[in-house]
C-alpha cells in the first residue's frame, strides 16, 4: 500500500522561528557558538512568548470597546417620560491626563534607552574579553530605575484624575461613560503596575549582576511590554477623548 | 547536529526535583503538570456526573428525597444546572484534552524537553485549580450555588437579590470564571510558543501529528476566545458589586427598583458567545486531531488528506469566531444579521465534512486493529456525526426559535460537545496510559467500559431529540405537571435508567486506570507501533522526555504500510530511506 504522506530527506532543516532583530551578534559568556546560540533562542523564545502575550491583553481591550461602543449607541428606558431616552453623558476629561501621557511616553524613552545601554554592554562585552584592549570605564545611567519611576509617577497621575472626577461628581456607578473611564483606566493601570513589577525584576538582575545576556533578554520584552503599555494608553486616552 | 543537543538541554533549565512538593506538587515538569490537570479533570467529571444525576432524579421523580440533601428544590434544581454545566464545561471539556493530554505530549511529541515557559505552565494549572476550587466553595455559602446556568445570563447573573444562589455564590462563580480564564490565557500563550519555537530539527509543521495542530489550533481559539470571557466576567463582577450598570437596566426585583439603569443584558450574551462557541472548538478539537492520530494508527494506513486536515480544522476554527449570533436568534436580532450568522454555521459543515470523510477514508482498506482507544476513536466519529448532524437544524433561525428552549438543543450539544469530547479523552487515557504509567490498562474492562458508554451515551441523548421536538422545555425543574408532556415520562424515565447505567460504567474506567497503574502488564515502549516520537522514548519518560538528547525527525507522524520499509510503520526518527511518493 502506497503511503499517502510525502516524505522527503531534509536539507537544511529548520527547526524554529529563527530571525528576529535588534541582538547583539556575539557570544557573551565566553562560550563561543553554543552560548551564542542559545542567547539568541532565549531572546527569540521570550519575545514570541511576549508577543503572544501581547495578543491576548488586546483582546480584552478589544472587548471593553465594543462593550463601549455598543453601550454608547443603545438609548434606555426613562421612567419619567417612559420613553427610550439616549443617557450617555460625556465625562469631561481633566487636563491632568495630558501631563500624564506625556509621563508615561516619557517612561517609554527610558525604557528605550535602558534597553539599548545594556545591548550596547554586550555588544562591548566581546570586544573588552579580548586580552589587551581595554574600554575604560563607561558611565552607567539608571534608565532603569527612571522608567519605574515615571510608571510610578503616571499611577500617581492616573489616582488624582480619579479624585478630579469624583470632586466633580462623577463616581464609577454615576454614569456608563463615567464607568467606562473608571473601568479603562483601571485596568490598564493594573497592567502597568505588572510592568512596574518586571522592571523592578529587571533591575534586581542587574543589581545581583547577572549575566548580561540574561539581563538583556528580561529588559527587552519588559521593553517590548512597557512600550505595548504607552501605545495602548494612548489608544484608551483617544476612545474616551474622541468616540462619544 | 551537537549544536542542537546543546540547545535542548540548555532549554530544559530545570533539573529533576527530588523532594516530593516539586516534583509533584509544585512541579515545573510539563508532564507532572499534564497529571495535574488530567486528574483536576476526572475529579471534576464525578462532581458533574453527581450533579447529573441529581437533576435526572428530580426530573422523573419531583418529590422523591435524596439522603443527605433532602428535597430538591425548584431553585436547587437549577443551581445544579448551572454547576453541573460550568464544571463539565470548564474544568474537564477544556481542562483535561488540552491542559491534561496537551500539557503531557505536546512537547514530547514535537521533540522538546519541556513547554516553553516552565514556571508559567506552573502557575497555569495552579490558577485553574483556585478556580476550580471557588466554584465548588459556591456549594457551600450562604444562599447555596448560583441559578443563572452556565450561560450565566443577566440581569440574573448580575443583580445578587435575584435569587438565593444570586449573592456571594454568585460572586464565587464570577471569580472562579475570571480564574479560569487567566489560567488559560497563560496556558494558550505557552502552548503556542512552543509549537512554534521548539520543535526538534525535522519537525517542520507540516510533519507534526495532528495532534499538535490540534492543540496549536486550541491554544490560539483560547488565546483569542478567554480575554474576551475574562473582561465579560470583569464587568459582570462590577455590576454585581461596583453599583455600574454595563448589562443590567433599569429593574425591579422583589418590588423594589433597583440602582442599575440602561445596562444591557444582550451585551453579555454577545461578549459571552463570542468566547461561548470557540469553546465548542476549543474542547472538541483536541479530540478530532487524536482521533486523526488513532484512526491512522489502528488502521495502519496514512492519515486519508493529512494537509486537508489541517486545514479543514483551522477553518473550523477560524468559522467558529463568527457564528456567535447563532445562539441569539430568540434575542429579536434583526433578520438580516440572523441570515449572516446562519450562512455561517452552515458553512462549518464543509470542513466538519471533510474530517469525517477522511477519517472514514483512512479506515477505508486498512487492516484494523480494535484495540480499546480505536474503539473510542470510531465512538467519536460516531458521535461527531450523530451530534453534529442537528447543527444544520439548529442554525436555522426558523426551526432554531422553537427549538432552542427545548431538550432538543440539550441532545444535540451533549452529543458534540460534550460526548463526543469525552469519549477524546478515553481514547487518549487508553492509548496513552502506556507511556504515562508504564502498564497496559485491562483491554476487557476497556471494552465493558466503552459499550456500556456507548450505547449508554446515546440512550441518554438521542431521546432527548424527540422530547425536544414534542415540546419538553429545558431548564424546567419539573414538567410532571405539565399535562401535554405525560406521554413523554416513560421516555424521560428510560434516560434516567440510562443515565444510572452509564455512570455506574465509569467506575469500571476509574477501577481499570487505577489498578492498572498498579498491576497491569507491563507496557513496552512502543505498544501500539506508533510513529510518533513519544514511542521513541523510555516508558515513562524520563525528566527530559528524551534521556539527554534531543531527537531529530526524518519522516511524517503517518508512514504505516510503506512498500519496502522493513516494518508496516516507520517512526518519525528513523534514518531508513523511505521514497518520496
């Protein structure tokens, strides 16, 4: 009986993904190829992971507006006039969110920075482990721990535009616009504060001075995480600002 | 070639625990984790089995008393409905084909040492078992189980002075939901790196068994499907206890006006059903690549379109993202919409179809082994068709409005979904009991075990067909009263008898997959010759699935009956030269 399954001899087999931009192209533990490689799977493996991640955050913000696209069109019942009545109420947003976008894009140029800092120390680490050639010392800036900061300092930003609308009446139950803002705001919040949590990570694989190689892999998807974080708020800032 | 080796094990980071929290507890090993969550599963089934059983009584017999519970209240009755079709649905549908037998061969199967984030499939199952454990907690607060169905629809689900099971077990289910859904967002974001980024060398994707697309395919319903759950289940909670009104409108309840107003409730069911039907995929097509892979393997003969196959279940999937409105037809969609979503579902059929003609075109000719799991396989083919079937009748908006508060709509999804994804993971349990424990499961309490299902199975659900079509509401506690239904009592007593049987024939599985741990012969590593490259290693497996190198693939996971191959199989490893046809 003739099988039904093509079965060729492999060639160059491929295994994985493989590609992927942006690593250094260098062993960095001194163990020649093999260590090569296997950084260039760890980085590969992690940011697929993240990509991955990724997608299944959007569908939940993907969720949260249609539910505020389709709450916003739908009238409801007034028992006054017992009539359909159209009761969405436009929240006006404080001002107070602009400064905090500008923290939050802020924070993501760090973040940038950070990552580019330490890619750059690895790339260097080759160059410095060849005997005789010497760097001299280069001077470290925490983009790290200014990243955390910012993150910190937008949380902070987002709470006192949460106290500016309850000062102005509008609570999480007042309204369904009132409640969408708390709702998209709050959850993202929750996601940044992961992101806080993984800088934090990232900053102690520095501290304990791990190997760069792995302190690059965990900055570069926190990286790939914290900048997903400041396009998704910007989208958030425009869908409360602009669809209403 | 030692480039690869060296990439496996550094892949595999974790060495082997010795002490007996993790390695069996907290453990990292994909295959101890796969344990966990097959085990989840089966205690899972006994509670929904129980729960069934309960509600079959009560059906048949209203006032009867049932020792230690007393008597079946009307709101007790739906309680465990709702119980019964949230644990099924969740926690053994999902849990036990993918996070069970997923967990456990996906990455022995492809060729790793392990998924491709240890500590985050840890952390998956744990976060599914918190939530396994709230629901049942529900049982046992105040106010009891929550009434609202698996569905959980509101304005029921969202306002706690609903019901008695509307308060704090209400809430236990919301979080158990959000749970559950966290656990398998993380779980599908592993399986998915790992089907893509860790397969050994040769194991291109179109040389991976069909299982591994099955559960690729899964992973990424789930990845897609659960956030939308999870945010649905996020506004529920809020609505429940944050005062807002995303589903719930102006109400009254009791005589009292509720806070809420200008929610809708048919929001839910849009964000419920488009994570609800996926879900149908997501637990039945774990089942359709094993029984791809048990059919190919019982008959010794190539998967009939390995490539059709494939295909045919990413377009199911794909397809099942935009069927949703099909379980809406009653909520006055306009016409229009109903057609699309009609045109739709219907469309599933096309690839459905040609799963099953290639399923019967792999049997067709070849020289069958029925062996317990092929059994279960050819079940499942059975079921898929006898189930499926209705699914034309009901994704017509005209025949699906009188239909679709009927036992009819009952029938038809515990055939397809619910069956048909069980008897999946019988036939998983029994041709992969070998690997995971070492002995053989007793063949003849096998095949007791499969005919008492079987035919207990379609004495259940095929019936309900025709109470649906004469008019048998579901959902109803009791309909003894309802006086047009009497002629249809010795029917509803003849499945309840059914129901008895069949349930007492799973004792017959438990018994056979315990004891065979323990006393069953001995297995080979390859009993079955199989292919694949789980029959390559050592029963079981060792901590690296592999024994310190990493297997390299030469040929398809199908090659059974090659002309001029030494053996009627080739595995998947071997160099032998095998011609290209």
């Amino acid at each position: 009986m003739a099988s039904l399954t093509p079965t060729v001899s492999i060639g160059d087999p491929r295994t994985a993904l493989g590609g992927g931009g942006g690593a250094p192209p260098v062993p960095l533990r001194g163990g020649g190829d093999d260590s090569a490689r296997y950084f260039h799977m760890r980085l590969r493996r992690a940011r697929l992971g993240m990509a991955v991640g990724i997608i299944g955050i959007v569908m939940v913000f993907v969720s949260f507006t249609s539910a505020y696209v389709v709450r916003q069109g739908m009238p409801s019942f007034d028992p006054r006039t017992n009539s359909l009545v159209h009761d969405w109420l436009a929240v006006p947003l404080p001002r107070l969110l602009l400064i905090n976008t500008f923290v939050l894009l802020l924070s993501s140029a760090a973040m940038e920075l950070a990552r580019r800092q330490t890619k750059r120390q690895v790339a260097l680490a080759q160059t410095a482990a060849i005997p005789g050639v010497s760097l001299g010392e280069e001077k470290q800036i925490p983009w790290l721990a200014l990243t955390a900061m910012l993150g910190l300092i937008f949380l902070t930003g987002q709470w006192l535009v949460w106290r500016e609308l309850a000062a102005r009446g509008f609570y999480l139950s007042t309204s369904a616009s009132s409640s969408f803002v708390y709702l998209l705001t709050g959850i993202h919040g929750v996601h940044l504060l992961g992101g806080i949590v993984a800088l934090l990570s990232a900053s102690a694989a520095c501290l304990l001075r791990q190997p760069l190689d792995s302190q690059f892999v965990v900055q570069d998807v926190t990286g790939w995480y914290w900048h997903f974080m400041a396009i998704l708020w910007v989208y958030i800032l425009c869908l409360l600002e602009f669809v209403h | 070639m030692a480039t690869r080796e060296f990439a496996a094990h550094e892949s595999h980071a974790h060495a082997a625990p010795q002490g007996f929290i993790r390695k069996w507890v907290f453990s990292l090993d994909h295959k101890v984790i796969g344990l966990q969550y097959y085990f989840l599963a089966l205690s899972a089934v006994f509670v929904g089995m129980l729960l069934s059983l309960l509600m079959r009584i009560h059906m048949i017999w209203p006032n009867a008393t049932i020792p230690l519970l007393g008597d079946i209240k009307p709101e007790t009755y739906v309680s465990l409905l709702t119980m019964h079709g949230t644990i099924m649905v969740f926690f053994v549908l999902t849990t036990a084909p993918q996070g069970g037998f997923g967990n456990y061969f996906l990455p022995i199967q492809i060729g790793a040492a392990d998924m491709a984030f240890p500590v985050l499939n840890m952390l998956s199952f744990w976060v599914t078992f918190l939530g396994y454990i709230a629901l049942l907690a529900a049982f046992f607060v105040p106010g009891g189980a929550p009434l609202h169905g698996w569905t959980g629809y509101p304005p029921l689900s969202a306002v706690p002075s609903a019901g008695p099971g509307e308060g704090l077990g209400a809430d236990l289910w919301g979080i158990s939901i959000a749970l559950f859904c966290l656990g398998a967002l993380m779980s599908a974001l592993n399986f998915i790196t790992t089907t893509l980024d860790m397969r050994a060398k040769g194991m291109k994707l179109m040389r991976m068994p069909l299982t591994c697309w099955a559960w690729f395919i899964t992973a990424i319903l789930g990845l897609l499907a659960f956030g939308v759950l999870l945010s649905a289940a996020i506004l529920l909670l809020l609505d429940r206890n944050a005062g807002t009104s995303f589903y719930v409108p102006l109400i009254t309840v009791n005589g009292q006006v509720l806070a809420h107003k200008g929610g809708s409730p048919l929001l839910w069911q849009h964000l419920f059903w488009f994570f609800g039907h996926p879900e149908v995929y997501i637990a039945i097509v774990p089942a359709m690549g094993l029984c791809s892979q048990l059919v190919s393997v019982f008959s010794r003969k190539p998967i009939f379109g390995y490539k059709a196959m494939v295909y045919a279940m990413l377009s199911i999937g794909l397809l099942g993202f935009m069927v949703w409105g099909h379980h809406m037809f009653m909520s006055g969609m306009s016409p229009y919409s109903a057609f699309a979503f009609s045109v739709m579902t219907m469309a599933i059929g096309v690839p459905s179809a040609i799963k099953t003609f290639n399923w019967l075109g792999t049997l067709w000719g070849g020289r069958i082994r029925f062996a317990s799991p092929m059994l279960f396989a050819i079940g499942f083919v059975s079921l898929f068709v006898s189930g499926g079937i209705s699914g034309p009748f009901l994704a017509q908006p005209t025949l699906d409005i009188p239909l679709h508060d009927t036992a009819f709509v009952v029938g038809h999804f515990h055939l397809i979904m619910g069956v048909a994804s069980i008897f999946g993971i019988f036939a998983a349990t029994y041709y992969w009991f070998p690997k995971m424990f070492g002995r053989m499961m007793n063949e003849s309490l096998a095949r007791w075990h499969f005919w008492f299902t079987f035919v207990g199975t379609y004495s259940i659900f095929m019936p309900m067909h025709y109470l649906g079509m004469a008019g048998q509401p579901r959902r109803y506690s009791q309909f003894t009263e309802l006086h047009y239904l009497d002629r249809l009592i010795p029917l509803n007593t003849f499945i309840t008898f059914a129901a008895f049987v069949t349930i007492a024939a799973q004792f017959i599985f438990v018994f056979n997959l315990f004891w065979s741990m323990k006393f069953g012969k001995k297995a080979s590593d390859n009993p079955w010759e199989a292919t694949t490259l789980e029959w390559t290693t050592a029963t079981p497996p060792p901590h690296d699935n592999f024994g310190g190198h990493t297997p390299i693939v030469y040929n398809g996971p199908y090659e059974y009956s090659v002309p001029g191959a030494p053996r009627d199989y080739v595995m998947q490893t071997d160099t032998t030269a095998v011609p290209a046809h």
